[in-house]
C-alpha cells in the first residue's frame, strides 16, 4: 500500500510533536507493523524522536553484534529492505510522510553505521579493547546522527525527492553509509599517525 496525495506533511521537528496514534480497529499485522515503525516505542519522545530512536535502535543492536559479522551483515541488509514496507505502511497508519515518529530507518542506519565494528569484533578482536569498543560505539552513533541531521546530498536529494517507504528509508541508509565510511576513515588515520595508542 503505498502513500496517499491527501497524507498530511512531515511536522515541523523543531517542534514538540506528538507521535499519531494507531487507528482504532487497527488489524494485529498493522500493530505490529507500527510498533516496529516507531521503533517499540523508541520513537514516542515530543522531542528528537529522531535521536531516541537511533539510541533505541543501538541498545538493540549491542547484542546483535555479537552473533558474528556475516550475521548481523545479513540483518542490517534485512532491515533495510523490509523497512521499506514497514516505513510505508506505518505513514499511511498515520497518514502523515515520514513522521519523525517513524524510527526504524534510524534502526537500520545505525545498524549499517556499526558494520566495520562487528567485523573487527568477528576477525581481529585481539585489537578491541573494553574502551575502544565503546567509543567506536559513541562514534558510529555521533557520525550517523551528524549524516541524518546535516542530510549532505546525495541524502539532501533522497530525503527531498523520493517519497513512500524507499524515501523514508533511503536518506537513512545512505546515512549510514557515510558514517561507515567516515568511521573508517577516522580509524585508518588513528592507525596510522598513532599507532602506538592502537592495539591490544
């Protein structure tokens, strides 16, 4: 089901918003649905939805990490492609465009933001101590919020063209993206001017 013309616009997040409710009569599939759109409640907050809900999205992803690279790989990739169907169908419960109440892109690209640290966990954790793991956490999650909050093109164009589920999702994803790329970035640099701080 795709978005309707008369969907209402995004709300100023300036702003303190309430989260739309879940029609009455509501089938299980679309609480479900819902629930999951708004992050299990993660994505509730008036104010930075946006934020609580990556933080939702990382508590979530702190055990999933360990489950193995190519595990938590293949979930990311889910999340992302299901989340499409899930963002879209939570609007039209809405019946409100990417709400900012809609958190599971936040989920998805926090999750893609945390892949270089789950690889590093998987086949090298002889190099991750107790503190770098946590501030590669803190790290992944500054990057991706500055990505979504700044939205540098090409996530400017997705988050400004495209609508339904791929353009709610889309501008998160490639959010992630960027803070994966930065992240590791800012990792290979430490490696390489200070490699002495580096290591187990």
């Amino acid at each position: 089901m795709s978005l309707d013309s008369n969907m209402n616009h995004k709300p100023d997040i300036s702003k303190a918003n309430e989260c739309p409710p879940l029609p009455l009569g509501a089938s299980l599939l679309d609480k479900v649905v819902y629930w999951l759109g708004i992050g299990l409640g993660s994505g509730l907050p008036k104010r930075a939805p946006g934020t609580w809900g990556t933080l939702g999205g990382l508590v979530i992803a702190l055990p999933l990490l360990h489950l193995g690279f190519i595990s938590f790989l293949v979930i990311s990739l889910m999340a992302s492609i299901v989340g499409i169907w899930i963002c879209d169908r939570t609007s039209v419960l809405m019946q409100v465009h990417d709400d900012p109440h809609i958190v599971w892109d936040e989920w998805a690209g926090i999750w893609i933001s945390l892949l270089p640290l789950s690889f590093i966990m998987t086949y090298a954790p002889q190099y991750l101590t107790l503190g770098y793991y946590w501030l590669a956490i803190i790290l992944s999650f500054i990057l991706f919020r500055f990505f979504d909050i700044a939205k540098p093109n090409p996530i400017r164009w997705a988050d400004r063209k495209l609508t339904g589920g791929l353009g709610i999702m889309l501008d998160d994803i490639l959010a992630g993206i960027m803070a994966l790329v930065a992240w590791l970035m800012i990792v290979a640099s430490i490696v390489t001017f200070y490699p002495s701080s580096y290591g187990a």
